[in-house]
C-alpha cells in the first residue's frame, strides 16, 4: 500500500506541473493574464485549429488522471486510518 501511494503522489506532482504548463500554452481568448505573454498581439502566429484541438484533448486527459490520482490517494488515506 505504500509503494501504491508513493506512485500516486509522483504522478499526481507530475500531471500537476504538466497541467500548469499546458494550461499556460492555450491561446488566450480574452484580456486576461494570457495578453501579458503575447497572446494578444498576434492572432496569425498561434496554433492552427488541430493543434489547439490536440492541445485541449491532451489537457482533458491530464486533467481526468491528476483526478483520479487525487481521489485514489483520498481512499488509500482514509482507509489507513480505520
């Protein structure tokens, strides 16, 4: 059971760094933070509609494993304390 938590918790500290960058490489769709890396200025230089189309797949599934990597560490947690 520790070794399944250990695992867990690499993978949850991975899928959340990856997330983070990932979610900082969508384009920008407003005047949020993502005007002040550039997102703004250039709307020709950005990804082309399949890449930002993979992008969003790829970030959906990072999201689903980061929460199942979260819930399962919540069962392991509350069922060493019974």
């Amino acid at each position: 059971m520790e070794i399944l938590e250990f695992v867990l918790q690499v993978v949850l500290g991975i899928t959340s760094l990856l997330l983070t960058l990932l979610i900082l490489l969508h384009k920008g769709r407003g005047g949020g933070l993502s005007d002040m890396f550039g997102g703004g200025m250039s709307s020709s230089l950005g990804s082309s509609g399949l890449a930002e189309r993979n992008l969003n797949r790829f970030t959906v599934v990072l999201a689903l494993v980061w929460f199942i990597a979260i819930v399962a560490l919540g069962l392991i947690t509350k069922l060493q304390g019974i």
